[in-house]
C-alpha cells in the first residue's frame, strides 16, 4: 500500500482511538473538574461497562444489533447505579478528602477487578458487532462499525456540551465546579450534584467501553490502559475542561494510531508521556484548564 | 422573624460561637460590628446552614433553620451576599443572576425588578462576572442574592475595597430594601458606612453578642463603639 492510503488507515484507526477515549477521559474530567476527586477507579468502571456488555449481549440469540443495543442501554446504568452506591458508601463518608478519595478509590480499583475476576474469568472475550457494513476506499475497505464508533462519539460530547452549556442542570453543575459553598447558598444541593456527577463519569466510560467491545475483547484487565490514557489527556486538556479534553483525546488519539502503525506502539506511549510531562513543567493547568486562583 | 438562640459554632476544634443569640425583627436593618475574628460572618455563614451548628438553634418563624440542609435554607426566604462576594467568576452577570432566580424559581419578571436597582449590569448582562468592576461585582452580587425576593437579607461586608461612591450606592440600596420590608443584618467594618442606613446595632466580641443598641444610643454613648470594635464615630 502507498505512503498515502497507508497514513488514512492510520488516521481511521487513530480517530477509533480518539473517539473513544474523549469519552473515557471525559468522564474522568466531569468527575475532577466538579467534585476535586481523582478517581483511580475509573478505568474500572470501563472495564465493568465492557464485561457486563459481554454478559448481556451473548445470550441473546438472532441479531447481534439487539444484544448489542440492550448492553449498551443495560450496562452504563448498571455502572451508574454502582457508581452512586460507591458515591454514597465510600466517597460522601469521606467528606470528598482529595487524599483520602485517591486512597479510596484505589481500594474500590481492586475490589471492582477481583469481582470481575471471580464472576467474569481471566478469559478476554468478544462482543459481536451489531452490523458488518465495510466502507469501501478506493484503496481499502474500513469497518463502518469503528466509523459508527466516531459518530456516536462526537454525538455523545455534543450531548454533553449542550446539557452543561444550555440547561439548568448544566448551571448548577458549573456553579457547583467553580464554588460550592455559594452554590449551596443560592439552594443548589451540591450533594446530589456530586453524586449525578460520579455515576455520570462512569456510564459515560462504561458507553465507550460498551463501544470499543466488539473491536477489543473484554477482559479482567481492561480498566488500566484507558485510565492512564485518560489521565493524560485530562492533564494536557485541562481538568474539568470539555473543550480541553476533546482535543487532546483527539492529539492522543490521532498520535497514538499513527505512530503505532509507521513506528511502534511503546514510542507513541513515550511521546504522549513526554508531552504530558512539558505540559505539567510549562501549563501546569493543562492547554485549557483556568489557573488555580 | 429570625432569631438565633445561643448557638455554639466550631471550625474543626476552635470554638467561633459561645452562645451566640440574636433577634432580627422585620424590615429593620440590624448591624454587626466588632473586631476581626469576633464571629460576625460565622454568625451569617451559621444562619446559612453553611456551618453546622452544635448547640442551640435557629428559627426562622416557626421553622428551625438550623435542622435543614445547606440549600433548603435560601427556599425558605434567606439570601446571603458572602464577604469577598464570591460570584460565579467564569459565569455571565445573566448566568449568575439566573442562580438566584432559580432558588425559588423565580422568572424573568423578577430579574427585570431587580435590574432596575442595578441598571449598570443590564449592559453587561453577557459579560464574564469575573471582568467587572469591583463596584459592578458588589451590585452583581446583590443583584443575585435579591433575585431570591428574600424576606432577610444577609451582607457580609458590601462596602469592602469600594470607592466612596460606590459605599454610597450600596448605603442607597440597603435604605431601598428597608422600604420595601426587607429585613437585613449587616456585617461591617466601616462603621461610618453603615450607621447611617442601621436601627439597631449588636457587638459582637469572642463569638458572643455582648450588647444590642438602637443606633441613637451611639449618639449618647461614643465609648461603646470605643469599647468593642476600637474606633470613635
């Protein structure tokens, strides 16, 4: 294959990554930006989202469309309502403690794989795609299903933008995020806030973990990679910033899929850690992130 | 109509309050002075629910305040302008005012009557709250907590780092709210700022209301003043 049709599938592949990280990270990002909380956990929630996708859609026989539409509207609420008892049990106990929550959520990180491990198995397993559409390139054909992925991505931010920038909830949320104690002065109950927001940051991980599982096996294991990445795009895209957290998912992305096709994997891992690394030394706050007055 | 019945307030182990009491009667503006670190915004962040108090109670009315959580409190008719005013910087004048209509769910007619207080913010109703100026931001902050229509008032020191004109302003404002039956406890530094618009005035020293006055009697007794916050009229 050319140099050119070489650098488009790499693109594809890299805006699969991308769009599905956007939703990972962003998830983490809300929960941050609004509650100060580092959640450790959160890639477990993916994880959680792609095996529970596994254990809904298998058994369903005939149409894979139907198991797959079922895990995907099953499975985030299954991962919110874990999340809001989580939230409830551990997290508002602690009174929100940025170290204690880390500590916390850590606990909550192996609790959360060793009941995968034990109900789910050690084995990687697939979800089928709901469809097997190729669109055909003149050079190659490419998965309508990854090209779905991207779509539904970008619709799902959208989503969120809306409801943050143009609704009520979205002001309360933001009131919440820049000062809490006012916002519980103007009648806003920033408890309940805080627990829409946490189970919120999981579904949406456990979306792009229902997502990504007919394109990567489920798996015990799963939760690590998203949360790293997903730390390093909320660094370099600012906390709390949605605008921040779509480009550099996007920069991730796109760097991860074509340096890992033209070079190697561990080297896009190296960059993506080098740039975490000068936007921490130049922009502490991240590329869109608001300075800590 | 408010009154907090010798209430005990803590900051992790520093006691702020020792039996702190006080009576707001309706449509009067009540004063607190005394010195830094006295208790005068604990009292107000106390009535606000936004810290716990351990002993005592607060009664709005029949309702005790002090029972409810944080943000039932501004649903009953409680609105709080915080020291430092403390707006929603990243936020529009309009977004922020929408917070405060959105307490008791009030609409757009009630912004419109609270603008007409303020109408410097109507031109800057899409401007960042954090670029106003400090005198706008002290109107802003007004302006949203009385797009609660509160029946109380609290200020916790509106007159802070404003120019002469601008402690004019507020001074108009406070006297404005008064006619309309709003009642109003003012937290102060500025002494000369504020008597003027008071009815009565309470001193507050080591987290105790040692003595509530009409403000006349300051008229009569210039060592009160002296005596608890360390300044002649």
């Amino acid at each position: 294959m050319d140099f050119g049709p070489y650098l488009l599938l790499a693109s594809l592949e890299g805006l699969v990554t991308a769009a599905v990280l956007s939703l990972t990270a962003l998830g983490l990002s809300l929960v941050f930006g609004v509650m100060r909380i580092v959640n450790v956990a959160h890639g477990e929630f993916f994880m959680l989202g792609a095996v529970l996708a596994w254990a809904i859609a298998t058994p369903i026989a005939g149409n894979p469309a139907l198991g797959f539409a079922l895990a995907m509207v099953c499975s985030p609420l299954v991962v919110g309502a874990m999340a809001l008892l989580s939230e409830r049990l551990v997290l508002r106990r602690l009174k929100y403690e940025p170290e204690a929550t880390i500590v916390a959520t850590i606990g909550m990180l192996y609790i959360i794989q060793q009941l995968a491990l034990t109900f789910y198995g050690p084995d990687a397993r697939a979800v089928q795609a709901p469809f097997d559409w190729r669109i055909q390139f003149p050079w190659f054909g490419y998965s309508g299903y990854k090209l779905s992925v991207v779509g539904a991505s970008i619709t799902l931010m959208l989503l969120t933008w809306l409801v943050l920038a143009r609704t009520r909830i979205g002001l309360m949320l933001r009131a919440t995020q820049y000062d809490g104690e006012t916002a519980q002065a103007f009648g806003i109950p920033i408890d309940r806030v805080y627990c829409g927001v946490f189970a919120v940051g999981a579904m949406l991980a456990a979306v792009a973990a229902v997502l990504i599982v007919p394109i990567q096996q489920a798996h015990y294991l799963m939760g690590l990679d998203p949360l790293l990445l997903s730390f390093i795009v909320v660094i370099i895209g600012g906390l709390g910033s949605l605008k921040g957290t779509v480009v550099a998912a996007v920069v991730i992305g796109m760097s991860d899929g074509i340096i890992s096709v033209f070079f190697s994997p561990t080297l896009a891992k190296i960059l993506a850690t080098l740039l975490v690394a000068m936007v921490l030394v130049y922009r502490p706050q991240g590329l869109f992130g608001k300075a800590v007055r | 109509m408010l009154s907090v019945h010798d209430i005990d307030c803590f900051y992790d182990d520093v006691q702020v309050l020792r039996g702190f009491a006080l009576e707001l009667r309706e449509g009067e503006v009540l004063c607190l002075l005394g010195r830094n670190g006295a208790g005068k915004t604990t009292a107000l962040k106390a009535i606000m629910g936004l810290v716990r108090v351990k002993a005592g109670k607060i009664l709005l009315g029949d309702t005790e305040l002090s029972a409810l959580p944080p943000h039932e409190v501004p649903k009953r008719g409680i609105a709080y302008v915080p020291q430092g005013r403390r707006l929603f910087a990243e936020l529009s004048v309009a977004d922020n005012l929408e917070i405060g209509l959105m307490t008791r769910g009030k609409g757009r007619p009630v912004r419109d009557t609270v603008l007409e207080l303020f109408p410097v913010l109507h031109a800057r109703l899409n401007q960042r709250a954090g670029t106003l100026s400090g005198g706008e931001q002290q109107m802003l902050a007004m302006a949203r907590a009385l797009c609660l229509e509160p029946d109380v008032l609290l200020l916790d020191e509106p007159t802070e780092g404003l120019m002469p004109s601008m402690i004019a302003r507020v001074r108009e404002t406070i006297a404005e709210l008064r006619r309309r039956g709003v009642s109003t406890i003012l937290v102060e530094q500025r002494v000369d700022a504020v008597l003027p618009v008071a009815d009565r005035v309470a001193f507050i020293e080591n987290g105790r209301n040692r003595e509530t006055v009409p403000v006349e009697a300051l008229r009569t007794d210039l060592d009160l003043l002296h005596r608890y916050v360390g300044v002649g009229v």
